[in-house]
C-alpha cells in the first residue's frame, strides 16, 4: 500500500511544476554527480576528475558534514577543495529528509534556508543553483518549493533527458557497480551515441570497499575514460545549463 501510494505520490510530482525544455539528440552532454556526499567521493571520485580536467557536480546535505559531536561523512576542508578543483556545489537539502514524509511547506523552505545558510558561512565564492531529491523522493509540494530557488532537479528515475525534459525531474543513470557492470554502462553509452541528449551518472562512496549505492575508484576511472574516448562533452550541470540557456523558473 505504502509503496503504491509513493508511485501515486511520483506520478502527481511528475505532472506538476515542471520546467520544460528540448534537448537535441545533436547535444552529447555527459555529467558526473555524486549525492550527500561521503570523503570518498570528493577525495577519490574528485581526484580522477581533477586528473583529467573535469568537472562534476556535488550535492552536499550539510547535516552529513563532520562536526564536534559526529563524525559525518565530510569535512569542510572536502568542499573548499572541491571548489578550489573548479567542480560545482549543489544542494541535497541540509537534513536529508523523507519528502514522501513532509506535509510542511515551511519545513521544506526552512531547510533549504538552512543549507544555504550553512554554505555561505563556508564563504566561496559561489551559490547553490542545483539540486538532488534525497533519496529520489518527488512529491508536489517538493517541486512547488525547490522550484523557486534551484535552476534545475535531479531524480533518480533512470534514463537519458532528451526530446521533450522537465529540468525539475532529470533522469540519471547509476554509477553503482553491483548493479551497473562496465558492460551495462558500455551498452548505456552506446545507445546514448546514437540518441544524444544530456546524460548524468550519479553515484555515493568512489572507494575500494564500496556500498551498494557507490563504487571503486577503478571503475569510476574506467567509466571516465570511456566517456572521454567517446568524445563526448563533459561538464558539469550549471555548465550544461549555461549551454541549454535553462533559466530559473523558466517555464511551469
Ligand atoms: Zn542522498
């Protein structure tokens, strides 16, 4: 019942608040992502990208971050780095809630406030224009809110954005080795050189012991190095919307 009700719940948020546009299947946009984000991520998964001159894009949840009394799975010196390597800061909401639980509006722009809040005490150069649903949890109300602040929205459903793409439901493909072989991602890219559009990998931990929802560094590098054999273009997403020109509150 519960699990229906949550497709229910996806299914309305898909309808409402979109942002509309066309991506080309000329376009051959690659993006790499990673959500919450663990050390791993930003230490491994961001070095390989600073090896070959890329940039990817973290959506950091500032709760996750260390303090005094936890632990957490990033430090402040992790995003300052990052930053420094030209990739893009983006946000995952600060408490990594349940959207599929929150009926509060106010919560939900509360908490956004508080991530923003907590960023800018970081004092880069720079704000938060992008965003990932926790868990890949879309609701109505989520949309109605995040709409007003990020330029764009990454999900999780999986697929390529081209054709006809709500920039406030992307589709992604997961980076997640015990799901994604290489030999999945090979198929995935090989289906993406014939239809184009913009495709973003997201993944969690990049380490050698990696979770269910991550992966090692060998076969991030790996799947790096067949996107760039490939020839395709990798940017980030503020870049990738700099190219599409998608504008804030563009269209609803
Ligand atoms: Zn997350």
């Amino acid at each position: 019942m519960k699990k229906y009700l949550n497709k229910v719940r996806r299914k309305i948020a898909d309808i409402s608040y979109k942002c509309i546009g066309i991506i080309s299947s000329d376009k051959k946009l690659v993006t790499f992502t990673f959500d919450d984000v663990p050390k791993s991520a930003f230490e491994n998964g961001g070095g390989i990208l600073k090896k070959h001159n890329l940039s990817g894009t973290f959506y950091i949840a500032f709760s996750l971050m260390e303090n005094a009394n936890s632990e957490g799975l990033f430090t402040s010196r992790n995003i300052e780095d990052c930053f420094k390597s030209g990739n893009e800061l983006a946000c995952h909401t600060f408490s990594h809630f349940h959207f599929f639980k929150t009926k509060s509006g106010k919560f939900i722009s509360n908490d956004l406030a508080k991530n923003n809040s907590e960023f800018k005490k970081m004092n880069l150069d720079t704000t938060l224009h992008n965003f990932s649903y926790p868990f890949g949890e879309q609701t109505r109300l989520a949309k109605k809110y995040v709409l007003k602040q990020y330029t764009t929205c990454r999900g999780v459903d999986p697929g390529v954005n081209v054709g006809k793409v709500d920039f406030h439901n992307l589709k992604t493909i997961q980076l997640y080795e015990s799901k994604n072989s290489l030999q999945k991602i090979d198929k995935i890219l090989s289906d993406f050189k014939n239809k184009g559009g913009w495709l973003i990998f997201y993944t969690h931990d990049v380490q050698d012991v990696y979770s269910a929802h991550g992966c090692s560094p060998a076969y991030f590098e790996a799947v790096v190095g067949k996107v760039i054999k490939a020839d395709f273009e990798i940017k980030n997403v503020s870049q990738v919307t700099d190219i599409l020109e998608i504008r804030k509150n563009m269209l609803h």
